[in-house]
C-alpha cells in the first residue's frame, strides 16, 4: 500500500487529550500528494484539533505521524513549516498594515549585506512574491498595497499566496470561503484546484459542502473525535455527508477508512 | 423581489464605492502628509505673529535645542507605539540615567565612561521593563511601565539624596551644550545628534528584518507569531531601544543644564506621547513614520515658542497641546471608519 505512492502525510491513531477532554481519539488521516482532502464534522468532532496537531501547534498525546513515509514529531508550527506543511489560519494572520509582499515573506524576508549591514532587500521580495503570484495566477494590482485594503477574497489568495511560498507541500485551510462574499468563493477554490497542478496537497475544512464538492477528491468526516466515514467525492452522495455529520450512516458496507487506496 | 431592486441597489454600491474611494485618497494624503502641514501652519503662524524674531536663526536653533531631549523620548517611545504597546517610565528614566552620571561625575569617574553611563542605564531600564512585560505576562505594557516610572523615580531620589547636582565636566556637556560652525553656521550638536538619531531609526524600521518585524507586530501579533517571528524578543529590543533613547535624551538634557536634577523629565512622558500620536503614528500600532514623530516634536516645539514669543500664559501651552491631540487622534478614529466602512 505505500509503495505505490508514498503519502505525503499519514497519521496514524492520534489522540489529543486536553486534561480529562479527549477532543481526538485515534484518528487516522492520509493524503497524497496533490490530493485535495476535505474534512467534515459537526462543531467539537475535533476537526480543528487534528489540523493543529498536523501543523504542529498541538502535540499528540499518542499516535504516529509520517511525513513521506518518515516519522517526525513537530515542537512547533516552524518544524511543521521546514518539512512544507503550511497553515491558513480562519482569522489569516495577515498583517493588515504592511504591503502585500511583506505578507508573503513575513519571517522570511530576503536580505543582502551593504558593508556591516544586513538590510531587508526590498526589491527582491517584490519581484520574489510578484513571481510567486504569478505562478499561481492570482492578480493584484500592485504588491505595494497593503493588504487592509484589499478585499477579503485578495486577502484569502494572499494568505493561500504566504502558505505556499516556500516549497509547501501541504497546505491545510480552516474554513477558507467562510468570511467570503459569494462572488469571491469561487476565486479562491479555483485557486485550491491550482494548487493540485503544482502537486501541492491540501486539506481542507469546510462547512460548506458546495465547497467540499466543488474541489475535493476525497471527504473524511470525524465524529466526536473519531474517523467516522470516507470515500472519494464520485462515490458519495452530498446527502450521505450530511448524514456522517450528524452522525448518520445509511450504508454500512463502507468501512471506515478503507475506502482512499 | 430582488431582482427588480438590483439594478438601483448596483448603482447606489457604485456611488457609494466611488465615494468612499474619493474618500480613502483623501485620507491616505493626510494620513502621510497631514502631519507636515501642521508643521507649515504652525511655521506660517509663528511667522505672521512674529515676523522678525520667528525666522532669526537663533531662534530657529533654540526651537532645536529646547526640542532636542524630547525629540529622542518621542523617537524611543514611537518605537513602542508602533508595536501598539505604551513607555510610561521614559521620563523617569532620563532622571535616572542623568543623576547616574551626575552622581559618577561627583565620584570622579572619567569622562569617556560618565558619557557611556546615561545609555547604559536607560538601557538596562528598558531592559527589565521588556523582560519584565514578557517574562512576568503582564496583561499590558501600561503596568509595567507604570511601576517602572515610580522605581526609576525612586531610584534617581535615593542616589542623589533628591538634590540637584551640577558641575558636569565639559566633555560630557559638549552633545547636549555644544554648537558646531558648518559653512558660517552655528549648529547646536544635540541637533546633530537628533538628526542622526532618527535616521538610524528610519534605517532600522524601514530596512531591517526586525524593524519590519515591529511592525508586524503592531499590524497583527499573531500573524508574526505564526510566521515564526520571536514576538517577546522583539519586544525586548524594542522597549530596550526605547530605554537608551531615553537615557541618550537625559545626557543631553545634563549637557544642556549643566547639572543633574531628580525632578527632570516629570510628566515628560506624556509629552513624548503627545509628539508621536500628533506625528502620526496610531495608538493602535502598527502605523506611523519617524519622520511624523519628527514633525510632531516640532508641532510640539514650534507651538510652545510661539506662544513664548507673543507672551501667551504657559498654561494655555498645556490646553492647546491637549486639544491638537484630541483633534488628531478624533481624526484617526474617522479615518479607520471611513477604511472599514469601505
């Protein structure tokens, strides 16, 4: 099973317990690379939990996680960061008063040395974020603008832009389109669909099953805690997903987590 | 239903965006220049109310002087207010790091290291005030800061006895007292010293990694912390930036008195404050220039010669300072409306 195609995340039976609240009670996650996996449950199934512990904000209180077949323990979102998962926040962590390119290469910024000095090379960050914008086809009027004028869409596609600047592999998003007017949604899951070409896996949380439908190959749905139902997005109806949210399986002949490969 | 509304609703949206676009364009200018053109009200003003005295060069220079020590407090205490965070010891610390050279001075300590002693204090001052709101998790810079202005306060009664002392030896007065002659002009060096003081900090905000990563800081702090910036760290070289300005400004305010006195740089703070909220700079964080701070000092500066010079009672200072404040500050408020409205 995993010579095929090695899976570019694969955890296995991770718990998170938070004192006496278990929010996480071995779970199983896998993705492949370029796939885009979308994760559904009611409030508290422990959705956000598992991304956290993927991104490396949360350690697991047991359970494997592989990243390309290897295992590796995240102190921090950083170390999840150097192995190319990538996070987007809900509220998108973006720093309203500071340029477009400085969102994108916040942290990373690229210096050059002027005799002693080390200073912030302005001119080869815009050209790098322009370059990276470009790649994934998002256009800005100009870079220079700060991002608090933009529109929430822009502000989306200039966090997905910062999540995947860096050689990402993986980018998880938590409810990407749901501060998003209408007309904008469809921007930014275009822009998801983008990310697959690029080989870039992602995972995605969504309430919105419009969303989950319109990019996914697969959908997993946990349920307090727990894998409760998976299977790829041709082989599900939306009513089904409905029903392993609220807890409901009408087929049983589909075992959990058996379905993806 | 919505339908049949739509196309009226559309053109209102349109209007509306156009306006408030025409609106932000506005706002943005003064938002950079604003501040400059008090500066040119204020120098057109004095002008008019004081033709020949206003424009004479020593008056030019005594602006400069009299400015100069509170120009490096708004300048440390901008680096603060850019990471929404607030300096309330700055006056305090000047007192200190001046009654520690005065003190030393007294003892008959050198001069090279009398002049390292005010920039060494106001730097371990800031020190323990950024270790101190990270470290201890105060819930706000205000606290902190607060008990440091009483410790400092304290600390500048009790190594001087609460007296003044003076007869600084002259080395140490020349940055705060001292004039240089270039091209036929007479330049205080405590001008000089301002000047280069900002332009390193303009170089340090605007050109370094850290100084971008203030910043961040003040525009959203958990968006620097997840981009892996060391959020407390920063802070700590900010708030110890701040203190070394303010010791720096009480060397200057030593050099130009003369003396060492505990009661230096009360309420002095707020002046600092004033000059960077008036230049600029929003109590939010996150936004602002040196070069505003520089012309808030000089608002500041030009409005107290003003009214020296026509004779204005020095409590009407205080009351104008306050409402030019109140003025700007309402200004800001609209100004962030008028953007999240949009």
């Amino acid at each position: 099973m995993e010579a095929a195609a090695p899976l570019v995340i694969e955890a296995r039976a991770i718990a998170k317990r938070f004192g006496h609240v278990t929010a996480l009670r071995g779970v199983d996650l896998t993705l492949e690379p370029g796939e885009v996996l979308g994760v559904v449950g009611d409030n508290g199934a422990g959705k956000s939990t598992l991304m956290k512990v993927l991104s490396g904000l949360h350690q697991p209180s047991s359970g494997e996680l592989l990243i390309n077949g290897e295992a590796v323990r995240f102190g921090s979102p950083r170390d999840a960061r150097q192995r190319g998962i990538e996070m987007v926040y809900q509220d998108l962590a973006l720093a309203g008063n500071l340029r477009i390119d400085e969102n994108i290469l916040l942290g990373r910024e690229r210096t050059r040395a002027i005799g002693p000095l080390r200073l912030v090379d302005h001119a080869a960050n815009v050209a790098l974020a322009k370059q990276h914008l470009d790649k994934l086809r998002i256009h800005v009027k100009s870079v220079s603008q700060r991002v608090e004028d933009l529109s929430g869409g822009q502000r989306q596609a200039v966090a997905i832009a910062r999540a995947t600047a860096f050689d990402a592999k993986v980018v998880i998003m938590d409810e990407p389109t749901a501060a998003l007017a209408v007309r904008e949604v469809r921007r930014v899951l275009d822009l998801i669909k983008d990310l697959k070409t690029h080989g870039i896996g992602v995972i995605l949380i969504s309430h919105r099953l419009d969303d989950i439908f319109y990019v996914c190959d697969r959908v997993m749905a946990l349920f307090r805690g727990a894998n409760f139902a998976e299977a790829p997005l041709g082989e599900v109806e939306r009513d089904e997903v409905i029903g392993w949210i609220m807890g409901n399986k009408r087929q049983e002949d589909a075992p959990v987590g058996a379905g993806a490969n | 239903m919505t339908e049949a509304a739509s196309p009226e609703l559309a053109g209102e949206l349109v209007d509306a965006d156009q306006q408030s676009r025409r609106s932000i364009r506005l706002m943005a200018f003064f938002d950079r220049f604003g501040v400059l053109l008090l500066v040119l009200v204020m120098g057109a003003l004095s002008y008019a109310a004081q033709p020949e005295v206003f424009l004479s060069s020593n008056n030019i220079a005594n602006i400069f002087r009299q400015t100069a020590f509170l120009a490096l407090l708004a300048l440390g205490q901008f680096l603060v207010i850019v990471t929404a965070g607030i300096d309330l010891s700055v006056g305090s610390t000047l007192a200190l790091a001046m009654m520690s050279a005065a003190v030393l001075s007294v003892a008959g300590v050198p001069w090279p290291i009398l002049i390292l002693t005010p920039f060494a204090v106001g730097t371990a001052v800031g020190l323990v005030n950024g270790l101190g709101l990270t470290k201890l998790h105060m819930p706000h810079p205000f606290i902190m800061t607060l008990g440091m202005l009483n410790i400092a306060r304290g600390l500048t009664n009790l190594i001087s006895g609460g007296v003044p002392i003076s007869g600084l030896p002259a080395e140490v007065r020349w940055l705060g007292a001292g004039n240089l002659v270039l091209g036929g002009i007479e330049i205080p060096v405590s001008v000089i010293a301002v000047i280069v003081s900002f332009a390193l900090a303009w170089l340090f905000l605007e050109h370094t990694r850290t100084g971008r990563h203030i910043y961040a800081i003040g525009g959203n702090p958990q968006a620097a912390r997840v981009s892996g910036i060391n959020v407390d760290r920063t802070l700590v070289i900010v708030y110890a930036l701040c203190g070394l300005l303010a010791g720096f400004s009480g060397l200057l305010l030593a050099g130009r008195t003369g003396s060492g006195f505990p009661n230096a740089g009360i309420g002095a703070e707020l002046d600092a404050i004033s000059a960077v909220i008036i230049g600029g700079a929003s109590f939010f964080g996150g936004r602002g220039t040196v070069l505003g701070v520089f012309a808030g000092v000089l608002v500041i500066g030009m409005m107290r010669n003003l009214l020296n010079l026509s004779n204005v009672q020095v409590f009407w200072q205080q009351v104008l300072i306050g409402v030019v404040i109140i003025a700007i500050v309402a200004f800001d408020v609209l100004r962030r409306r008028a953007a999240a409205s949009s």
